[in-house]
C-alpha cells in the first residue's frame, strides 16, 4: 500500500473516532448508555440497523463464496425484506411497550428467570462467535493488504473498536454507523465499477459473460428431494433459503443487537419505519458484494493472472493489486467501516444484556453509576471472547468459506431461541414448565445432532443425525416449540396473571381499544 492509501485510512479512524466521542460523551445512567433515552431520529436507526447486519462478512465473505461457489446466499438473503416487513408490523411495537433496555426482559415476564438466562445466555455465545468472524474477515483483508500477521490485526481492530465504543456508548456507534455505512457502499461500489469495465478483462462487462460461463452466476442447486436432505456435502438452494428465513427471524425476533435498535427510536412508527428502511438497504448491499464475487471470476479467468490460495482473501487480494492508490485507501477504509459498525454494534448489545440480565437481576440494589462502569467493562471483556473465537477460526487449507462454516455455527449457538419466543407470543396457554420441558429437548436434540452429524461425527450411536448439518439449527426451534406447547398442555404449570398483554393478542386488544 501506498503512503497516500495509509493517509486516507488514518484520516479515517481519527474522524471516527473523535465523532464517537463528541456524540457519545456524558452519559449519566444505562438507559443513556444503552438506548439513548429512545432519542435517535428514525433514518439514523436505519443505518445502524444496516451497520449490524452488514459487516465484513459480507464485504470479504460474500464475494469470497461467489467466487468458489456462485451466488448461492442471493434467495436467501432476498427473505430479508419479507421477514422485516412482518416485524415492523408486529414484533417492534410489541418490543417498545412490553421491554425497557432487554429483548429477554420480556421471556422473563413470560417464563420466569431461567428462560431468561437461557436465552440471553444463548445470544451472548452467538454474539461473540459472530464478532468473531467479523474480526477474522477484518484480518484477512488487512493481511492480505499490508503483510501484517492475522492475529494482530485482529486484537488492533478489536481494541480500536473497543476504545470508542466503551466510551461513547450507543450514541456513539449509532452516529458513527452513518458515516461507516456511506463509506461501504462506497468501496462496494467502487470495486464493482473497477471489475466491469476491467481493460485487463477485454471490453466492458466481459467478466459478467464470463462469470455466467463458468456458473458463477447461478444460484446453487435446486434440487427439491428427499435425498437431497441428507446429502452433506451439498447445501441446496432450498436449504439456504429455509436456514436464513429462520435465522433473519431469530435475529429480527429475539436477538438483543437489533431489538435494542427498536428501542432507540423516537417513537413507535419511526421505529417500525426504520425496520424497514434498514432492510431494504441491505438488500442491495448483499446482491453488490454476492456479485462482486461472481466477477472476481471471470477477472482472473479472462486476464489469465494468478489466484490467491486462499478463495475467501480475493477481496483484499484484488484490490492490492487492481485498484489505483488512493482508491486502495478508500475501499480499506470501507472494510474497517464495515467490521467497526458490525462489532461495535454487537459489543453494546452484550454489554446491555449481561449489565441488565445478569448484574442488574444478582445485584438489584446496585447503583446507576456501578452498573454503568460494569457495563463498559463488559464492552472490553465481550472484545476480548471475540478476538479468541475469531483466531480459532483461521482456516486449514481446503476448508470451506468462512461464511458457509458461520451459517452452520450460528444456526446451531441459536439454541431454540426463536422457539421460545414464538411458544411465548403466540401461545396463552404454553408455561413455565412447558417452556423448561422445551429447552431441555432442544437442548438434547442438538448434543444428540451435533455429536452424530455427518461431516464431523464425534461418535456413532446407530441412530444418527444423517441429515445436512444446517438443519439442525432450523429444527432446534421446531423441537422447542412443539415439545414446550404439548408439555404445558399436559402438565399444566405457572402463566403470569397478564398472560394476555404478553402475546398477540395484546396488539388486537391496544387497536380495539383505540378505535
């Protein structure tokens, strides 16, 4: 990298950084820390809501699977706005009456405190796994540009990051993913013009044919059998698509980091409004870097140049070497945008849940300001998890992309929590004990799943799990439910006496009461 590139993404994090602090300074108590007092403008909720989704896991990941395996994840993610649409409608004005800071404040007015636990536990282990793989993305990308050694670069992020974001608090990581989500699609854009009109490819577009010529451009199989449910080594199209429908509805419905983006809104409809808006943001941010990938392709095919070794790194392997200085910087700097508002993000949701679900339940007499100061030191311990998963997570030559492993991963460190809250919502008769029944058969399920699946079958037990591995995510949920609704029919067990207002009905009830 040039000098001036190294100018451009310095100039970069001080402007950052010093935005992070002049927005996120002076917070008195953990409601400013956490949720801004609910005074953040709807179109910046918006952009944070992108910011979480969209990290360096799509800006090196995705084109990083495209490039080996087409465009496989497009179906998936165009669920997206459908599932969005249904949670601006129902779920986030459900969230903003019924919860103050937690989403699991409200599992445990449903089912009591170990439901609670349970599932903020499970966020949590979710939550740092996926910074993690936020972190090694990151790293692979500065690796590849600079020669620096990938776990120093992921403790360098993971601090940096850190700093700000203890410090200023939500305002800060809010502001500042308005600056950071420009800064991406501006790289994304940028790296896809230089691919397209690509002299070094032949005429304009040429990678595009090429791309199709070589199946890059296809959207996996679509195979719709029965067999095609215990193939392993294949994930179908229908398969992915099933996966991210439940994921994107776990992480819309139940996860903390996008519930307390619900919470920072100004007011009900702003709220749902951004929902929305920051949906169909990212759609066309994932199809741009799902592309970028495909014509990675047909770049290296039709200029007849060397490929890296490692398919996951041809995003920052292009760019060191095709992308003019100063642009160089500037898509560098897109990266670390992408990775700063994605961890950022996650650390104030994990900060906020083990302050509010763990210190503020064991400690109820403590003070505002000694909740305060533990949940920044949650910030810095929340990094500190990530940057360990994140180096367990550097791959042996020939493994599989880094977001195909993560789809797996999260999938399974979901826990049923989807599950749950659904058994909660939807249900006025499902208890606490039915609830405990629950998660005591998804928690089995999936140690019996994991342990007997077939790629990596730690024992036989002559009754396996013989289907695709990421099923076994989606099923965890479907087994939590039905397993938690018979059990609190036939057992009976503790309802809270306002069962009502903590399910759907509660929103028929408030609309016809209002008309």
């Amino acid at each position: 990298m040039h000098f001036l590139d190294y100018t451009v993404i310095a100039l970069y994090a001080v402007g950052i950084a010093v935005l992070g602090l002049l927005v996120g300074r002076r917070q008195k108590n953990t409601e400013d820390y956490f949720t801004a007092n609910r005074s953040i403008p709807g179109w910046v909720v918006s952009f944070t809501l992108m910011g979480t989704i969209i990290g360096t896991g799509t800006f090196v990941g995705h084109p990083g699977t495209s490039f080996q395996k087409g465009l496989i994840f497009v179906v998936p993610h165009m669920i997206l706005p459908v599932v969005l649409l249904l949670v601006a409608k129902f779920i986030v004005p459900f969230y903003r009456r019924v919860v103050r800071m937690s989403a699991y404040e409200y599992i445990g007015q449903r089912f009591g405190l170990g439901s609670r636990l349970y599932t903020s536990f499970g966020f949590l282990a979710d939550r740092v796994f996926d910074i993690g793989v936020t972190l090694f993305t990151t790293a692979i990308a500065v690796n590849v540009l600079t020669g620096w050694e990938l776990r120093s670069v992921i403790v360098g992020v993971a601090a940096f990051t850190v700093a700000y974001t203890m410090l200023g608090g939500i305002k800060a990581v809010v502001w500042t993913d308005v600056v950071q989500g420009t800064v991406l699609i501006l790289g994304g854009t940028f790296v896809l013009a230089r691919l397209l009109f690509a002299p070094e490819a032949g005429a304009p577009f040429a990678v595009v044919g090429e791309a199709w010529r070589g199946g890059r451009l296809t959207l996996g199989s679509w195979d719709f059998s029965w067999s095609s449910l215990f193939n392993e080594h294949t994930t179908t199209a229908w398969l992915f698509t099933l996966t991210a429908a439940v994921q994107w509805a776990r992480r819309y419905v139940s996860d903390q980091h996008l519930v307390q983006r619900y919470l920072l809104a100004r007011t009900d409809a702003e709220a749902s409004r951004a929902a929305v808006t920051g949906a169909l943001i990212c759609v066309p941010v994932f199809f741009t870097f799902m592309s970028i990938g495909a014509c990675f392709y047909g770049f290296f095919t039709l200029a007849k140049v060397p490929v890296p070794e490692l398919g996951d790194s041809i995003m920052p392997y292009f760019m060191m070497h095709y992308l003019p200085v100063g642009v160089l910087g500037l898509v560098s700097a897109a990266i670390l945008a992408a990775a700063m508002s994605t961890i950022s993000s996650d650390l104030t949701s994990v900060a906020t849940v083990v302050t509010t679900d763990y210190f503020s339940n064991f400690l109820p007499k403590s003070s505002e300001r000694a909740r305060l100061l533990f949940g920044r030191l949650m910030v810095v311990a929340g990094g500190a998890l990530a940057a360990i998963a994140a180096t367990l997570l550097i791959p042996e030559k020939g493994a599989a992309p880094v977001m195909e492993r993560a789809i797996v991963i999260a999938a399974i460190l979901s826990g049923g929590t989807l599950g749950l809250f659904c058994l909660g919502f939807l249900t006025r008769k499902a208890t606490r004990l039915g609830c405990t029944i629950g998660i005591v058969c998804c928690l089995v399920f999936t140690a019996w799943a994991v342990a007997t699946e077939p790629r990596g079958r730690m024992i036989d037990l002559g009754f396996n799990f013989e289907m695709n591995p990421i099923l076994i995510g989606v099923f965890g949920h479907a087994v939590l439910f039905i397993t938690g609704y018979v059990a609190s029919l036939i057992f009976g067990g503790w309802k809270p006496e306002n069962v009502e207002n903590l399910t759907f009905h509660s929103l028929s009830t408030k609309k016809a009461v209002a008309a």
